[in-house]
C-alpha cells in the first residue's frame, strides 16, 4: 500500500468522508492516498453505508496477525510457484476480491471467487479454502453454495473422492449468463405489472418500457456472450498440408456483430423497436 498502512486516524477521517456523501476518490484527494486504497479498505470493512473505523482498524490488525502467523509456520507458508512475489500475490488477491465486491458479490464470496480465480489448477478442495483464507468450514460452504447458485464455480470429485471447487476459462461466460437471465426475470417481472396497474396509465408505460429496454439488453449480452465464446475459445486446427488450414479459425478481431434492432426514446421513456 502507497505511503504504508492506513492509520486509526485516517480511518475516522474516511468514515467522517464518508457520512458527507463524499467520493472514494475525494476522501483519497484528503488523505493524499490513491483512490484504490480508500475504496478498498471501505469495500473489504463493509461498504460505504456499513463502514465504521473502530471495527475496520481492528479488522485489519487482526488479518496482519493471522498473516504473522501463517509465516511463522515456515517457508513453505508464503512460497509461491514460478518465483512470483508473495506479498504482490497477496495484494493482487485483494484488489481482485475488491473488484468482484463492487460488482455486487458478497465479502467472503468474493474472496473465495477471488481464491479460486488466481490458483493455477483453477479447483481447490474446501479445506484448502480454509487453510488459505484463514476462515471457518461454514464460511467457505456458505460461500461455495452462492457461488454454485450463479454458475460461477462447479463442483467436481478428485480421486480421493474429495469436492473440489473448480473455476474455468468457462467462468466468464457463465457469469455474463447468469447475469443475463437475471436481467430477463427483471423485464418479466416489470412486464407483468402492466396488468396489474393498468395498461395505459403512467406506472403502466414506465414498466413496460422498462421491460421492452431490458429484454433488449438481456438478449444482446447472452448474443455477445455467445459469439465471444465461440471465437475466442476455439483453438485453430493443425495445419494439415494445404494454406488455408492454418486460417481455420477466425481471429478475434474479425468478429462480426449482428445489426441490433433500432433503439428509440419515447415522451415516457426508452422503447425498442422490432
């Protein structure tokens, strides 16, 4: 962390920026930090609306006790493979479970997410979350449940029949899909108020345009989705003797998107055209 850790005093002066309705990055301006640093000590100590600096200042001195700790169980503790700099693995961890926060995961399924994502394997078993992340069976299980819900981790059995929590070059994919039908229940559900408030009057339009304007976003991230998947995770095939074998597979940057229908906007609000 830039100008090392945040002190006690500066956290009181991020919660007092905080209940002013101040930016991340006008606190940061105040405390001449960058704006990563405040954003990421809010969104890891419960967010703008739940920040208190007391509980943030004994948070952290608490997860540096447990680092102690884990070094003083031996090198073995803080290798890392490939000759990668632990202490920037660790950070990156962090800022990475900072981005999967602000993206709307909770803390502690981030942080797995964020655990998984960086491992070389791409799987590792529930004890091995727990040992890594220095917290309880529960957590992890509770964590492992959300993130199976939204298709971001699949469960696999290795040879000693253990589980074990696998992230992919799929994860992506799944998680703009899963976001995707989460988008189209919206509109459904904005659609079906149509009725209920009567066709014609204001709430009445404002849904339905709400409807007709996700259904349209809803259907174009699952059609981008797809087509990004299609290209760029298709291996080109082995040359098998003539030119042309070894342009079987499109680049990526020849990727064509279809025409999207016309989008206009209404007196009372966005409508799609079809």
């Amino acid at each position: 962390m830039p100008g090392g850790r945040l002190t006690q005093q500066e956290r009181q002066r991020i919660a007092l920026g905080l209940a002013e309705g101040l930016a991340y990055a006008e606190i940061a301006r105040r405390l001449e930090r960058p704006t990563s640093t405040v954003t990421r000590e809010v969104m890891r100590n419960g967010g703008p609306t739940a920040y208190r600096a007391e509980v943030a200042h004994r948070a952290t001195e608490h997860r540096a006790h447990r680092r102690k700790q884990a070094a003083s169980r031996g090198p073995a503790a803080s290798a890392q493979a490939h000759g990668r700099d632990p202490e920037a693995v660790r950070a990156y961890e962090e800022t990475l479970t900072t981005v999967f926060m602000q993206s709307g995961t909770p803390q502690m399924m981030a942080r797995v997410m964020a655990c998984l994502t960086i491992s070389d394997t791409g799987s590792l078993t529930a004890s091995e979350l727990v040992q890594r992340l220095q917290v309880s069976p529960a957590s992890v299980s509770k964590a492992v449940a959300f993130l199976e819900s939204q298709d971001l981790v699949r469960r696999e059995r290795d040879e000693r029949r253990r589980d074990r929590y696998v992230v992919d070059d799929e994860v992506m994919y799944q998680a703009m899909m899963a976001s995707a039908r989460s988008t189209a229940q919206v509109a459904e559900t904005a659609r079906q108020g149509v009725g209920v408030l009567g066709a014609g009057t204001p709430a009445a339009t404002r849904l339905e345009n709400t409807a007709r304007f996700l259904d349209f976003v809803s259907e174009s991230l699952a059609r981008a989705a797809d087509q990004a998947r299609e290209i760029l995770h298709t291996r080109p095939a082995q040359p098998s003797g003539g030119p042309a074998a070894s342009h079987s597979a499109a680049p990526a940057d020849s990727l064509s998107v279809p025409q999207a229908e016309s989008v206009s906007s209404g007196p009372a609000g966005p409508t799609v055209d079809h």
